[in-house]
C-alpha cells in the first residue's frame, strides 16, 4: 500500500490513507504558495497540494477519498473538477487527450499516457501524470492566428483542453463552425489587413499571441519555390508585422511565431543548433524570397515584443499533414537524389503542437527547434518510409537528373541540407516528444 497524504504548506495536520494506484498530484489556487518539489511527482503548487495514487478501477473515487482528507473548502471543486474531467475506468481522457496514444499502448493505459493534456478548470485545478505536469494551471487568454492549419488543428484544441481562454482565426467563413467546435471563439480574418488584424486582437486582449498562419494547403512541388511560397512569404513578413503591432497595441507580451528548421548553413556539421547561422545564400534562385521571409521572423518577434519566441519547425508528418508525401511516395514520385546525403529533422505534428502548447507559459525569449531527436539523411528516411508504406524502394537519380526534373532546391534538400538539434526545446521548454524517431513516427502515421 502506498501513503497517500493530503498538505498544506502551513502547520495544519491531515489524516493520510492508503490507496492503490499510480500517482498523481492535484494542486488548487490559493493566495499561499508551496514550496517547489524536487524530484517527487508533486511540482511546484500554489496553495493546496493533494498527492495521491489513482487507482485504475475508479481514479475520481481515489482523488475524492484523498479531497476528504481536508476540510477546505475547495475540497468539492476539485472533486467536481475531475468527475467532469476524468471518466472513470479504463477509458482514454478524451476529448482532453491531444494526439494518439504511443504505439504499444493499450487504450485501458491511455489515460496515463504522457502524451495527455489534462484540461485545466478555470479555477487553475491541474493534474499530473506520472511525474508529468503538462499544464500550469492559469488561464490564459491566447489568440491563434492561422488556427485552421496543418497544426492549428491539434493546437487549439490543446489549448482549450488545457484550460486557456481561445480565440482562433480562419481566413475561410465554412471553417468558423468547426473552431467553434473545438471551445474556441472563432474570427475570420485576412492576416495581411493591418486594421483588421489590430482590432481583433484589441478585442481579444491576449496574453499570448500565436503566429501560425501560412498558405501551404495545395503544395506539391518545390521547384518554383518563391512562387509556390509567395502568400506564405507576405504572412511571414507583413503578417507577422501586423500580428506585432497588434501585440504593441494589446500590451501583449507573449509572441509565439512559427518558422522553419530547415535553412540552416548548409555546411559544417551535420546537426545544427539555434547558435548556428541560417543560410547565407538561398538553396536556389527561385527560393530568395522564402529564405528571406523566414529570417524576418526570426529576427524581428524575438525583438519587437518582450516575450518574442519563434519555433523552428521540423517536417510535418502525421494526421492532417503532408498525407500528399505519403501518396507521392507510393507512387515512385520521390526520388533518393545524388546519394541522398542530406540531413532531415522531421516533427510529428502533435508533439509539435505539445511543444507549440508548452510555450505558452515556458522559455525564454529567443528561438527554439522544434524536432525529433534523430536528424537523419534522406538516403536512410525516404526508403523506410516506402518500406512502411508498402511501396516499392524509391527510384535512385544523380543531381543533374533530379535539378531537371525536380529542381535546384530539391537538389539541395536532398544532397546539402543540415538537421537540428531539439535539446534546447527539451531542456527549456519542459517538452518531450512523443515520437523520439521518425521511425516510430512515420510507422504509426501510415498505418493510421
């Protein structure tokens, strides 16, 4: 049997019960503060902490027995809070749960997987899961812009989920229901309408703005790539000018940008870190405007606002994102070029959101990889991607073959390119992949 207490940081005695389970910790708002946890489950609190084991057969009648223990009088809430939260039994937390569980789980543990974000009440109510804490427990308001994206899909309702208070742009009306669906207060709004953009975020009043607005739904090649890029580019520039300015206007102090892992100096080592320059020159003619644009990002929110973070994102894989790779492969369509010595770093797109999620209220100002933790070259992921996907190999072209027929910037991506490393992200940002490789990643993905 283990112990199972319930304190408060002041000279207050409670009984302990014994109950079995895994443990958890429950913490409540109160003008008093804890102590910050070392190396148990229970973290840094505010006011009341409740430790306890949730047991698998029932947890809200392990956390109820534990409420019991105290006579406060948010005892009630916080069972209130995980009767509405938690469904007892072996039931996943959904729809709190944001991506899949990891493969070779079963849906009885699913609930416990760390991969969960428990919805924070707006009372400031948390869970922790297994030693995890993947939420602060404040409400915050945020606003998303470009909520409707590849990534937005799985932010928002990570956000919501975690308790914060939502608005998400759409630049599409049909796309309006589906966000409110999701509990946030959607807005239909054109990124580059300096004005409209300012009065919508004034209305909102965020703490916390979010950039993920880009143009990429209809992208198959890259051979023409400024052209392909170019509403992406004018959100990458004025858009995200506005969205500041905004934020100037607001008083928000939080930006949260999203930007590209993938133009670092294609030279010296293999794996690059966020002291590492971008490149000096574009991979290609057709890709100055794009390299342009990804470096105004980079340089100018970490300056413009107090709070300026700018996450550099991996390729997007998973539900939702880049299912046009998968098809391109099965049709021989991607070819391994000159050797495929050039490095990738892929991220799948709900641990990009999960890391997108921790930045809410995690890190310092400045740039973060967002990317699994294993870079690796071309030559090595694109065959096993063919593999899992039940395609034949891909075919194998030298350079001057693959600049015909896909492009110089193609060329580079496959011969040149350089990984990143995510060991800044891990450490600061408190955030963990759930898909270290994309070998896991890409098996899950495809097998849906």
């Amino acid at each position: 049997m283990a112990p199972v207490t319930a304190s408060r940081p002041m000279a207050e005695k409670t009984q302990p019960m014994a109950l079995p389970g895994r443990w958890a910790t429950i913490r409540a708002p109160t003008p008093m503060k804890a102590a910050k946890a070392s190396s148990s489950p229970t973290v840094s609190a505010s006011g009341w902490r409740w430790k306890l084991p949730l047991a698998t057969e029932s947890p809200t009648r392990a956390a109820t027995l534990a409420v019991q223990t105290t006579s406060s009088p948010q005892a009630t809430q916080v069972e209130r809070f995980l009767t509405r939260r938690l469904l007892v039994g072996s039931r996943a937390l959904s729809p709190a749960t944001v991506g899949r569980p990891r493969p070779g789980t079963v849906t009885e543990r699913s609930w416990l997987d760390r991969s969960a974000v428990v919805g924070c009440h707006s009372f400031g109510w948390c869970l922790v899961f297994m030693g995890k804490h993947h939420a602060e427990g404040e409400m915050m308001r945020v606003f998303v812009a470009g909520a409707t994206g590849a990534l937005g899909r799985h932010l928002v309702p990570g956000l919501v989920a975690a308790g914060h208070e939502v608005t998400a742009t759409t630049r599409t009306p049909g796309k309006v229901a589906r966000l409110r669906e999701a509990g946030a207060k959607p807005v239909v709004l054109d990124g580059l309408d300096r004005e409209a953009v300012i009065a919508a975020v004034q209305a909102a009043a965020p703490e916390v703005i979010m950039h993920q607005m880009t143009a990429l739904a209809t992208l198959r090649s890259l051979r023409r790539v400024d052209r392909v890029f170019a509403a992406t580019n004018e959100l990458r520039t004025r858009g995200t000018d506005n969205l500041l300015a905004a934020a100037a206007r607001a008083g928000t102090r939080r930006v949260i940008a999203q930007s590209n892992a993938g133009m670092y100096e294609r030279s010296g080592g293999p794996v690059k870190t966020e002291d590492d320059p971008l490149a000096s020159r574009p991979p290609s003619a057709s890709s100055a405007r794009s390299l342009a644009a990804i470096k105004h990002v980079d340089k100018t929110v970490p300056l413009a606002v107090p709070e300026g973070i700018v996450l550099r994102y991996g390729g997007f894989y998973g539900p939702g994102a880049s299912d046009v790779l998968v098809d391109m492969v099965r049709k021989r369509r991607v070819p391994v070029i000159d050797g495929g010595t050039g490095i990738s770093s892929f991220i799948e797109i709900t641990d990009a959101a999960a890391a997108t999620l921790a930045a809410v209220d995690r890190g310092a100002p400045g740039v973060y990889n967002v990317v699994d933790s294993d870079p690796a070259p071309v030559a090595e992921w694109l065959p096993y991607l063919a593999e899992v996907a039940g395609a034949r190999p891909p075919l194998r072209l030298p350079a001057w073959l693959g600049r015909l027929l896909a492009g110089a910037f193609v060329v580079a991506q496959m011969t040149s390119w350089r990984g990143a490393s995510n060991e800044k992200a891990r450490k600061e940002l408190g955030w963990e992949p759930r898909y270290e490789s994309w070998r896991e990643g890409f098996r899950a993905w495809v097998s849906g």
